[in-house]
C-alpha cells in the first residue's frame, strides 16, 4: 500500500483558507472568539445527539423491543453495526472534504449533510417499531454524524493556530463529555413524566441541526480550486487511507493510544445502564437518575480538569504527560466501578473516570493534531483515518462485552468487564510513551 507522503501532492497551491487561516493549517492566525464559540457549541450539540444514545437511550429503546435474555445481544447488534458504518464513514467523508471544491468551502458542505441526514436516522430510531428498524437508523445516524465528524475535527488544524490548540481541544473535550450530561438529563426527565419515548431522541436532534447551522453560518471555510485537483483515481484514493506506521510512527501510536482509551470507555459506556439495573435492581427511571448524578460529579471534575489540563499544556508545551496520567486515572476509575457493591462508592469512580476523561481529552485532539501527516493539505483525511480509533472500539467493544460478561457463567460478570476496561485503558498510557514527536 502507498505511504502518506510527507511532500505535497499536485493542486494543493490552490487550497486556500478563510480569514482565520489564510494558506496553511500550520500557520493559521489566532481564531476569532466568535468562530471558536460557534465550533464548541457545534461540536457540543452534535455530540449530544451522537453520545446521547451511546450512553442510555439506545438502552432504553432495545430494553422496550427485547426480552431480558436478548437485550444485551441485541444492544451488541445494533451498536456494532452502527459503529461500523462509523468506521467507514469517517475517514472516506476526510478524505472527500479534502477535495470538496463546492462554493460552500471544503467543509461546510459536510456540516450540513451530516447532521441533517444524522437526523433523519434518529428518527428512525425514535419511531422504530422493531430492533432490525433500530440497526438502520442508527447505521444511517453514525454514518452521517461521522461524516460530519471528519469535517469539524478538521476545522481545528484548518482555523485555529498551535498555541491556541490545546485551549480549544480543552474545550471541545469539555463539550463533548458535557453532552451525554445533557442528554441522560433530557431522557430522565422525559422518563420520570411519563412523556413518550421518541421525544428523548427528537430534542438532542433539534439541538444538533441548530448547532451545526450556527457554525455554519459563521465559518469563513478554506476552498479548493476545481481546476487543480488531481483526476479521481480510485486505487489512489483508497491507497491513500494507508498512513505509514514506520514511516510516521508518532501518529501511529497517538492512534493506539486514542484506540485503547476509547475501547476501556466503550466497554463502560454501553453497558452501564443494564450495570446499574442489573447490579443494584433499579428500575429504568432510577437508573437514569442514578446515571445523571454520576454524570453531574464526573462532568464538575472533568471541567476542572480539562480547563486545567489545556492551559497548562499551552503552557509547557508538553502533550504526553497529561494524556498519561488521564489514562491512568480513567482506568482507577474503572476498577472502583469493577469492585462497587454499594452505589455511594460510584462516586468515586465517577470522580476518578472524569479527571481522566477532562485531562484526557484536552490535549488529545492537539497530541494528533501536532503529529499528523501533512497537516496542509490532507488534515480531514488524516483526521478521518484517526477518527477510526473512534469508530472502531465502538464496534470491537459491544461484540466483546457479551463474552466477558458471561466469565464464569453467570452472564452480568460487570466486575470482569470493568477490570478488562481498566487493563485497556492502562495499556493506553503505555503506547503514548512512545510518541517521540511531541512533549
């Protein structure tokens, strides 16, 4: 397979930026606030809409068309799937918004179809009258979101300069990780008063359209020349998707590492509605509440940390330490989880798993943004290839936690899968020490 070229390949003079990054991604000026607001917001909403379902609402839907006996396989199906076609979408919708010449920029016009087809997913999940309509609409949701995904991590290498980078991802991580807050909030009020299910899915869809066209509306996008992009050829394309380990090995491990850390998440995620029924014997209206007050504490630390975490990375110059010592503090988290018999010890593993989470993701997205392959003229490609750490434990993680669960052949095994989470998330930590190109 062909490598991703350090030099820079034919019509790439011609890509040109809006008024925060004229040229270059690597040299782009100082954000204005404004855009800086709207992209948090944005990527705040959206992400409300992808992690809610993540997190419960996927959960509830597939409990209210299951049995007992086959509501783990079946939530294992339809977020395998999904995660999938996210896995796909990613990477194919960066490598496409790099050779977007539309009069709309380079990325505007995957904002836009993005969340409005991710709508129309969710949807399909709120009016869903049986499991297999579930698998459509949320394979259809990730696709799209994903897509849009690839556009708007690409906006950070495109639109804000190094120095800002961190203080940015700080706050996108603290808005990504705010969402699910949102939305377990959302679903439990819903839940406790009784209203009908599809409204915990047609809010965080209103948000998202909302969001998305507000940063829209505001992006001075980069564009690119019809007259100098390279004729399409397919065995090019897909060849280019291939990013050397030995020839860019920084960014090889800042993708284990990503890998590992989303997979320890995914494993908790997907499962800690049914952890705190099954576990504790709640009923859904209190395990949601339950899931909210762990969000509230994990979210108050989290902010704390990742406002914390970016400012100092700035600072320092230094990326590796922080996702490090985050990695290590979401897997104590994790193994508090594992060993909880008694709800109040919760708290501390949210405690834990939120510092990890806030330190984490505030420097994460800069860590690849410093050691991502020509940055200049193939960041949402590149973005989007990353962005399958993302995808892929989504897909690995819901297959897997059947059988870890089942350890010792009684089937709910959540000490098991949260002590494999811990180990995965560890491991993490590990290939992020030897990333040689950043501090």
């Amino acid at each position: 397979m062909a490598d991703v070229q350090a030099s820079t390949p034919p019509g790439a003079a011609a890509v040109t930026a809006g008024a925060p990054a004229p040229g270059s991604p690597g040299v782009a000026r100082a954000a204005r606030t404004g855009v800086v607001v709207a992209y948090v917001v944005a990527f705040f909403a959206m992400y409300i809409a992808v992690l809610t379902p993540v997190v419960s609402t996927l959960a509830l839907k597939v409990d209210a068309l299951s049995t007992p006996e086959t509501r783990a396989t079946n939530l294992a199906l339809v977020t395998g799937v999904g995660a999938f076609f996210a896995f796909v979408a990613n990477p194919l919708a960066g490598a496409l918004s790099d050779r977007t010449t539309s009069r709309l920029g380079m990325r505007r016009p995957w904002l836009l179809w993005g969340v409005l087809l991710g709508a129309v997913g969710l949807l399909l999940i709120a009016f869903a009258p049986s499991i297999w309509v579930v698998v459509i609409g949320w394979a259809v949701a990730q696709t799209a979101f994903n897509g849009a995904q690839a556009a708007l991590q690409a906006i950070l290498p495109d639109q804000v300069a190094e120095a800002q980078r961190a203080r940015v991802s700080s706050l996108l991580g603290m808005g990504q990780n705010l969402a699910p807050l949102v939305g377990i909030g959302l679903a439990f009020a819903f839940t406790a008063a009784g209203t009908d299910e599809i409204w915990i899915f047609l809010v965080p869809t209103f948000l998202a359209v909302i969001g998305m066209l507000a940063l829209v509306a505001v992006l001075k996008d980069r564009h690119l020349d019809p007259a100098d992009v390279d004729t399409f050829k397919l065995g090019a394309f897909l060849k280019g998707f291939w990013v050397s380990p030995r020839k860019h090995p920084d960014f090889a491990w800042t993708f284990l590492g990503r890998f590992l850390m989303l997979f320890g998440f995914a494993l908790y995620n997907t499962y800690q509605l049914y952890f705190l029924t099954d576990r504790f014997g709640y009923d859904n209206a209190t395990a949601l509440s339950w899931q909210l007050r762990l969000m509230v504490v994990q979210a108050a630390v989290m902010v704390v940390a990742s406002l914390l975490g970016g400012v100092l990375s700035d600072r320092t110059g230094r990326r590796k330490v922080f996702v490090v010592v985050a990695t290590l503090l979401a897997g104590a988290g994790l193994l508090v989880f594992a060993v909880a018999q008694a709800p109040e010890m919760l708290y501390l593993g949210a405690s834990l798993f939120g510092a990890g989470l806030g330190a984490y993701f505030a420097v994460d997205l800069a860590l690849v943004t410093d050691v991502l392959p020509n940055a200049d003229t193939e960041a949402a490609k590149n973005m989007g290839v990353f962005n399958i750490a993302n995808a892929l434990p989504q897909s690995v993680a819901p297959a897997l936690a059947p059988a870890f669960l089942a350890i010792g052949g009684v089937g709910e095994n959540y000490t098991a899968l949260f002590s494999i989470s811990a180990v995965i998330v560890a491991l993490g930590a590990v290939a992020t020490m030897f990333i040689r190109g950043a501090r």
